[in-house]
C-alpha cells in the first residue's frame, strides 16, 4: 500500500468512526485520529499478525468502538 493509500484510507476511516460517534463537525478530526493510531498500537499487542491496513469487519469496529469510549 503507498503513502496516498494509507492516507486516503485513513481519512476513510476517521469518516467511518465520525459517522459511528455521531460527530458532525470537523474541529477533533487530528484528535481522533490520534486516538485511531493509539488503538492500532493496542490492537497490535492483542491481536498477533495485526494489520491496520488490513483489518477484519471486526477490528474495524472495535477500533470505532475504543474511540466512541
């Protein structure tokens, strides 16, 4: 995956948990998707083999899920 990539799926995933928060504005996008790169850190301790870029329907929404927390 090339660094365009990474962002645009990034960006896709900050939307995603956006949407899931029920947060309309954009002032916390940096914030939250700080809080997403902690939860990759997490999920990388808990889950051997875990991919960020490559994540399960599961694992999405368990990193939606540590935000909304």
């Amino acid at each position: 995956m090339t660094d365009e990539e990474k962002k645009a799926y990034m960006t896709a995933l900050v939307v995603q948990t956006k949407k899931y928060c029920r947060i309309d504005y954009d002032d916390d996008e940096d914030i939250i998707q700080t809080i997403i790169e902690a939860t990759f850190e997490k999920l990388s301790e808990l889950i051997p083999g875990f991919s960020p870029y490559e994540m399960t329907s599961r694992q999405r929404l368990l990193t939606m899920m540590f935000v909304k927390d």
